[in-house]
C-alpha cells in the first residue's frame, strides 16, 4: 500500500476510512509497517499500522492458512498475498491491492501501483 499521500490515495480512501467495515489481515500489519519503514521512518510505519488497527483485525488460522496455500499454488502468488486473499475471502471481503499479483482476481479491487 501507498502511503497516505501517494498517487492513489483517493482509491484507498473510501475502504481505509470505513473503519467499522475494514478488515486487516494481521499479515497486512508486517506489510505495510515494512514498507513504510524502509521508504519513511520507523515513526510513520507506527502510525500507519494504528490506524490499520482501527479496523477488525482477521488472525491467520488453519482454514485461511490452507486456503492462502492453494491460492498460492492455483494463482503462483507470493505467500503473503495470498493471506490476503484467503483472508478476505473467508469474510466475503473485498480485497483492495494495488499489487498486480491480483490483476483480474475475482472479489478483488485492483489497481495499479502509480
């Protein structure tokens, strides 16, 4: 994810702010707290990833654990986009990346990385 001023953060506002319905896959925390580490600092990655928090946070269990695995191998995805994917769509969520590993992926709204 962009941070919050990036080139698309218009894309991201409208699911980020809807905090009552956001669902953050805990994978998403390490993700996005990385990046935002190594491109801004470690104080900017803190605060990114609270209001992250403000979301329902969506654990990895078993079940997405498995399913994250088969997407990985049907889709030949990255393990970490692929709990993603898992993640959202245990929750009939839709998921909002702007990876192209989710390029034309049903049940998701990508877009790409200006």
């Amino acid at each position: 994810m962009n941070s919050v001023d990036g080139a698309n953060a218009d894309f991201f506002a409208r699911p980020v702010q809807n905090t009552g319905e956001l669902l953050v896959p805990t994978i998403s925390l390490c993700e996005v707290f990385k990046h935002v580490v190594i491109n801004r600092s470690e104080g900017e990655a803190l605060r990114a990833v609270a209001v992250m928090q403000q979301g329902r946070l969506i654990d990895l269990d078993s079940n997405i654990a498995i399913s994250a695995a088969k997407a990985s191998a049907d889709l030949k995805m990255p393990m970490a986009d692929s709990v993603m994917l898992a993640s959202a769509r245990a929750n009939d969520a839709r998921l909002w990346p702007q990876d192209e590993d989710f390029k034309d992926i049903e049940g998701v709204e990508y877009v790409q990385k200006k």
